[in-house]
C-alpha cells in the first residue's frame, strides 16, 4: 500500500484496515441494542421502579450521554494529551454517574424516555449500514443481491430457531399454555419481521440504486420521498393473507410482528450511504468529517424545525419514525460520526475501545447468537421473570457467553484463515 496516500484514503481502501470511528459507534449501538432486548425478554416489569432497577436505567443513559460530554471535552481541549484526556474521560463518567445516584436518590423518580433513547440507538445503526454499503464498493450487482437474499433468509432462519422452536417445545413440554401466550404462535413468531429480513431487502434496493443510479443526490431524494411518504402507507391491508404478510414487509407495524418495515427504516440506509459514498471520495477524513458537520447541524435544525409543525405525525411511534425525526436523527448520526473521531484519535486505544472495534466487525455473529440465548432462555427464565441483582447477574453472563460464543465461531468456523 502506498505510504503517501491520505490516512483515510488507506483505510478505506481494499479493507484490510477498518475506519475506526464507524466501528466505535457501531460497537456502542449493538451494545445497547442488547441491553433493550435482554431487559425487555427478562427484566420484570417491577424491575425499573427498584433501587437496582433505577441505577441500572439511569447508567445505560449516562454512558450514551457520558460518550457525547466526552467528544465535546476532547473537542475543547485539543492541546490536551491523550492520558490527560483518558484520566478526564474516567473522572467525569465515575464523578457523574455518582452525582446522577445521588440526585434522584429517595426521589420517586423513574426515567420514562430510557427505552426510546436506547431505541434511537437502532436508527443510528441502520445509518451505519448504509454508510458501510457504500464504502464496502467493488462489488458486484449480483454479489450485493446474494448477499441481501442470504440476509433475508438468514432472517427466518433465525426466527424459527430463536422463537419458534423453543415456543412449540415449551408448549409440548407444558411450560407455557396457549392463553400464557397471548395469541403468539410458532407460526406467527416465524413470520416476525426483524433486521434481518429489513438489512436484505435493503441491501438488495441500496445495491440496484448504487449501479443503476450511481449518483448519492438521487439516494437522498429517495430517502426523503420514503420518509415523507411513509405514514400514509402504514399499516395498509388488502385482506388477503398472503398479500398482507408481504405487505408487513413494507409498512407493517410492531403489534402485527413487523419491527422494521421498509418504509420508513430504508430512509436511514439510503442517507447513510451517500453519506459513505462522499466520505469515500474525501481526500482527508477529518476534512470532510468537519464539512459534513455543518451539513449534519442544518439536518437537526430542520429536522426538528418540522417536527414542531405536528409533533405526532413527525415522531411517529417507537419504530417508525415520521418524516422530521427521520430527517433530524440522520443529521444527529452524521454528527455523532464527527464528534467521535475526536475521541477515536485522541483518547489512546484501550479494552473498551477493543470491545467496540470487536462487536462491529463480528456483528452478524453477534447479533445471532444474542438471539439465540434469548430465545432458548426464556425457557428457563420465562418472559419478563428477572429483577434484582438476579437480573444484573444474567445481563452481565449473557453479554460474556454472547462475546465469547460470537468472537469463538468467528475465530475457529470453517474456511477461516488460521
């Protein structure tokens, strides 16, 4: 590899080096996309109104408020040293996290916006996947769509695997009963639409555009075209069966088995990507990074200029997302990518940093075997039965068998270079 290419430009180049600050915030997302699974599958509901409870709740919203302080501390300090930044970064998240404890402490307060803020997570993810579509390139058309296609059948493969399995054993073996289910089937838990069936038919659409229609201003007329549209699509039925289930695909909603329709999840994907397709084609990345910032800043602005317009119809629910907050989160994302180069470059690498790099690159793993301990636990755990240190103590012993299974598969599967 030429030596007198731009940092950047050897980084993003064939991939044997990763961008370090896409891995790091992509890291952080996955990270707390388990702690919404793994409290919502076992955390009792009495769980978060317990001391336990709150301090658990109130640490997951201070770390992600911590990592932001933290970029905006490096951002106004440059001259500081990288263990003088480090030493900061440590006192300011064990200093406030104490000082949070003892605010709300004998206060009867819970943190009602703690599960969308985690959720929020979710969307920066999504952004992320476009951006890395884009700066995979190289590829095929007809790669990019085996790719979506395998990512679409690995979807319902995992469902009958995670849910419907152990759902027919618990109820052969008499652990539940059908009323204890509330309606759910093996049928209906192998047809839920989840990320995976999303990420496929998103990678199929975001590979069609990128050789068809290569140029990044379309993808973004696109994206704001879905997600203005979306609301009047939601929920929409034909009464035939088939008809509706691949319609749920597109726009169905969470109550029906669809947590991320196409519309308006595919938004995020398309911004993302020509978001990495301009990165790609920067010269310097911290130059272009501090140019999209502005750019990323007048996203927010406007975004949440319209969300004030009509606030039900901008923010939409949980996971589906109207066309201001769509518009506002993408520009936050974008942002945050900027904010956390700082921390990326100026804090030296250290366990946690690897922990992040580590879950990015092994996140389909990851996010498989997740699922699968989630779904063959709740036969043992049943749904929503833990509070307490016993739920801390399960939290913490599924990330470890969840790291350790997923890093394991990824070292030793076959056909991986030893």
């Amino acid at each position: 590899m030429n030596a007198s290419l731009p940092q950047n430009a050897q980084v993003l180049n064939a991939g044997k080096s990763r961008i370090k600050v896409l891995d790091f915030y992509r890291g952080i997302c996955v990270m707390f996309m388990l702690v919404v699974h793994f409290f919502y599958f076992y955390g009792a509901p009495e769980f978060s109104r317990s001391p336990i409870g709150l301090s658990f709740e109130l640490l997951t919203i201070w770390i992600a408020a911590f990592i932001y302080l933290t970029s905006f501390m490096v951002l106004l300090t440059p001259s500081a040293t990288g263990q003088q930044q480090l030493k900061r970064a440590v006192i300011l998240f064990l200093g406030g996290y104490a000082l949070i404890l003892g605010s709300v402490h004998g206060l009867d307060f819970k943190p009602e916006a703690s599960h969308e803020a985690l959720l929020f997570s979710v969307c920066c993810f999504v952004f992320l996947m476009g951006i890395f579509i884009a700066i995979a390139g190289g590829k095929s058309l007809s790669t990019g769509i085996k790719r979506g296609l395998i990512l679409f059948v690995a979807g319902y493969a995992l469902n009958f695997f995670r849910s419907s399995v152990p759902m027919w054993l618990s109820l052969q073996l008499g652990l539940v009963s059908a009323e204890d289910l509330g309606g759910d089937t093996p049928l209906t838990e192998l047809l839920v639409v989840d990320i995976l069936q999303f990420a496929g038919i998103a990678f199929i659409i975001c590979s069609l555009l990128r050789h068809y229609l290569p140029q990044p201003k379309y993808w973004i007329g696109l994206a704001l075209i879905i997600a203005f549209a979306s609301p009047y699509a939601w929920d929409a039925k034909t009464g035939n069966y088939v008809a509706d289930e691949l319609l749920k695909l597109l726009a169905g909603n969470i109550s029906e088995g669809a947590f991320f329709p196409q519309l308006p999840w595919l938004a995020y994907a398309l911004t993302g990507m020509a978001f990495g397709h301009w990165m790609k084609q920067a010269d310097d990345l911290n130059s272009f990074l501090k140019k999209s910032a502005w750019y990323s800043l007048a996203a927010i602005v406007i975004g949440g200029g319209i969300i004030l317009t009509n606030m039900d119809y901008h923010t939409g629910d949980s996971m589906r997302a109207g066309p201001g907050a769509v518009i506002a989160i993408s520009g936050i994302t974008a942002l945050s990518i900027f904010l956390f180069q700082g921390i990326v470059e100026k804090i030296p690498d250290n366990p946690v940093f690897r922990f992040w790099y580590s879950w990015s690159k092994h996140i389909t793993t990851i996010y498989v075997v997740h699922w699968l301990l989630i779904g063959w636990g709740l036969m043992y755990f049943g749904f929503r039965t833990l509070s307490g240190s016993g739920f801390l103590i399960t939290l913490l012993a599924l990330y470890v068998l969840t790291h350790f299974l997923a890093t394991g598969w990824a070292r030793f599967k076959p056909g991986q270079n030893k």
